[in-house]
C-alpha cells in the first residue's frame, strides 16, 4: 500500500451471515476495538442487516456497505435493492460483482458495469470485484482475465467518478479455500489491475484508485499481503465474522 497516494480499505464481507440482532451485538463489539485505525473500515453486511448495522454504527468510524445494488433507479426487479435505496438507509460501499454472484446469480461483466456505474453515480463507493479461476490461472490467462474484467467493469466511467470505485482483487481459487494467494501473487496482479486503470485514465488515477486483495485474508496473512506496494487493503469473507480476527487485521493496515 502506499497511503501517500490513496487510501487504505480493510472491508469486511459478511455474505450470507448474521441476522440483525447479531448484526447489532457486533457492531457494540466491534466499535471501541477500530476506533484508533488508520484506514477505512468497513462492513458490507445482508440487506436485512443495513439498519441494525447503521444504528450500532451511529458516531464510530465504522462504515457500513451492501453486497450488491441493482442499477435501475426503481420498478419491476422483485427482490433488487437500488443505490438510491441504500443511500438513504445510511450505506457508503457496496461490494458489486463478487465472484460468488458471477458464479450463482448470473452476474456478466456488463452487469458489474451498469450496478458500478449505478452505484457511483449515486455517490456510494463501488467495491467492484474481479479475479480468475483456478482453470484460468493455469492456463496463464489470469493477466488477460483481470484485465478484461476490469476494462469492462468500468466502460463508461469519467475520471472524476474513478475516485468512488475501488477494485478487489479476489482469485476465485483463493475465496472460502483457506488457499490464500502467495503476497507475490498478489502483488503482480494488483500491479497489473493498476496498470490497466493508468491505460484508461492515466498515472494520478491509477495511483489514487484503492486495489484491494480477497482470499482467505486472515489475522496471520493480512500484515505481509498489506505490505506490498499496490496491495491497499482488503476484502475480507470469513475472517470479517470475528471482531477479535477483523480487528487484527485492521491493525495490520497501519
Ligand atoms: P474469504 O472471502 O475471506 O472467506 O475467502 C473473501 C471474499 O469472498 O470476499
């Protein structure tokens, strides 16, 4: 990370945990542990959890995030929440495009890029996830692969919105595995997700857009993939249900 030029982002994704009730006990656990963190915190939480989340998190550092948004402003979308929706509930991130939803919810690369652009345009953070397959990795196409997702994810974005999109780089490999990827591994594809945002927008872009890691980050890992230079923060699954682990790692971001 290099938190001269951009900020440091330790995100928490609850995925399909916690009920409000446990949201809110976390969130009284949780507050007086991070309230001297350097970097962003936040929590992307289930939608029914958004305003128990919201309410526990009143005055701390803690910000609260969803895990997806829908990018029509209102209508016939049973079951989609829209950005406008999430603001007003107190919201500041989303998570969109998590690898999870491309697999079991149909989501496209064109999708990620309407909900992106959804999202920042209403002023919300876009937590825009790309990363490859395990297949993918060894036929040597990750590069290709993150790098395509990312072009795509951000058709259409001005330089200015650039500054509410923050991209995570999760291995599909590396999500729920336990299998984290190597800080090298890291490293070299958050390098080339910079270099792919410098080709569209240039270098001052690049270098004040937040590329986060996913994977299997934990309290044990998170200080040496934090470490890298183009490494700024991460999205964190499982370890983000523990206030003790999540805060670990909070504080490994400096
Ligand atoms: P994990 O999940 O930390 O449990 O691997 C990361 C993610 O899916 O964002």
């Amino acid at each position: 990370m290099n938190r001269n030029l951009r900020k440091t982002v330790i995100a928490g994704n609850w995925k399909m945990n916690m009920t409000p009730s446990q949201t809110t006990a976390f969130m009284k656990e949780l507050s007086p542990m991070v309230t001297d963190a350097v970097c962003d915190v936040v929590l992307c939480v289930p939608a029914i959890d958004i305003p128990a989340a919201v309410a526990a998190t009143a005055g701390t550092n803690i910000h609260v995030g969803a895990e997806n948004v829908h990018f029509e402003e209102k209508g016939a979308f049973t079951g989609e929440i829209s950005a406008q929706m999430l603001t007003e509930a107190g919201v500041t991130h989303v998570v969109i495009g998590h690898s999870e939803r491309r697999q079991y919810f149909g989501e496209t690369d064109h999708t990620v890029n309407l909900r992106t652009k959804a999202a920042v345009e209403a002023g919300l953070h876009a937590i825009t996830c790309v990363g490859e397959t395990l297949e993918q990795r060894e036929q040597g196409i990750t590069a290709e692969i993150v790098s395509m997702q990312t072009k795509i994810a951000l058709l259409g974005l001005d330089a200015d919105e650039m500054k509410r999109v923050i991209i995570a780089y999760e291995p599909v490999w590396a999500i729920g595995t336990g299998k984290t990827a190597t800080a090298e591994q890291a490293q070299e594809v958050c390098k080339i997700i910079r270099d792919v945002i410098a080709s569209l927008y240039g270098d001052n872009v690049a270098q004040a857009t937040s590329i986060l890691y996913g994977g299997s980050m934990n309290a044990k890992n998170a200080a040496e993939l934090l470490e890298k230079e183009d490494v700024d923060g991460g999205l964190i699954g499982g370890a983000s249900l523990k206030t003790a682990d999540f805060t670990t790692i909070v504080h490994a971001a400096g």
